[in-house]
C-alpha cells in the first residue's frame, strides 16, 4: 500500500468513524468512502515560488458569509497536457494554503473548488502533490464555513488528480 492509499484509508475512516467527521449522523450510515481519481505521479510538482514584493493582506469570504484572513505569498507556475497555468499560494498560521477550481470543478469535482497544503521544499520552492488536494468540508455538510475559492485560482485546465465531488448519498436523509 503506498503513502497515498493509506492517507486516503485513514481519511474514510476519520470520515466514518470520528465524532469530528463532517458528516451527519445519516451520511455516516451510508458513508462506503471517499472518490478519489487514480494516483497520478505527473501532478506531483516541485515548483518555485514567485514571492510577492508586497505580501498583503486579504480576507477571503466563505461560504457562510464570515471572511478568513490570508497573506498573498506567491505565484506558482507550471504546466497540465501541455497548457500553461497559474495559482496565487496563501499563507496562513497554519502554512501554506492552495485553494484552486480546476475546469472539472461542478462536474468530477467540487463546484466551489478544493484544497491543498503545501510543504516546503529545497532551495526556496514547494511540494504541490495534487494527488492530496481535497474538499473543504462545507463540500459535505453546509454548516461548515469554507473560504472561497478566489477568481485568480480558477483554472481553465483538469486536475484529475485528488479528491473527486462528495455524491452526499444520505444527504437527503
């Protein structure tokens, strides 16, 4: 079992099991796992930094009205099936903080985009494994207050790599 699997098994467990799971009582009684696409070692990227002169300070808005604090940190550049794209990296106390829609989003994955942390790297540049980026947790239960995705890392290309969109089998129930 790779490093990835297990992530992904601990996560449905975490999903199923924990009282802190985002799912409801009903979700988790339905609940046989997470969809995930295939592991895709293409959109494991050590990339560079374009740091910003001036960090500033943004408040991204969520998805129950309440804003979040973030610093623009950099710009990310790298390239899908051959087509150039962007992504604006945020830092929060937590780390750094990636929040992207790929041209998928709404359709394989979820409308309001998804998540992913970055790890530092040698020299200045950072780990974008995209096979980990996931849901926010609003994706499952709209009680969750999320940041939203920013228009600047909207993308027109697919990331099939990471979590795919939460079908809520009981979300009815």
């Amino acid at each position: 079992m790779s490093e990835l699997q297990r992530f992904r098994a601990g996560k449905d467990r975490f999903f199923a099991e924990d009282p802190d799971s985002p799912l409801t009582p009903a979700q988790k009684h339905h609940f046989k796992g997470l969809h995930y696409f295939p592991e895709n070692r293409a959109l494991r990227l050590e990339l560079a930094v374009e740091e910003f002169p001036e960090k500033a300070t943004v408040k991204m808005q969520t998805t129950t009205g309440s804003t979040q604090t973030y610093t623009r940190f950099g710009r990310i550049r790298f390239s899908i099936d051959g087509q150039e794209a962007t992504l604006t990296v945020f830092v929060s106390p937590d780390g750094y903080f990636l929040p992207f829609a790929d041209s998928l989003a709404g359709t394989e994955t979820y409308g309001a985009g998804r998540y992913l942390e970055l790890e530092p790297a040698a020299q200045g540049r950072l780990l974008v494994d995209f096979n980990y980026a996931y849901n926010p947790y609003c994706a499952y239960n709209e009680t969750w207050s999320c940041p939203i995705t920013p228009a600047e890392n909207r993308l027109k290309v697919p990331i099939r790599a990471g979590e795919k969109v939460f079908h809520g089998e009981a979300a009815a129930e």
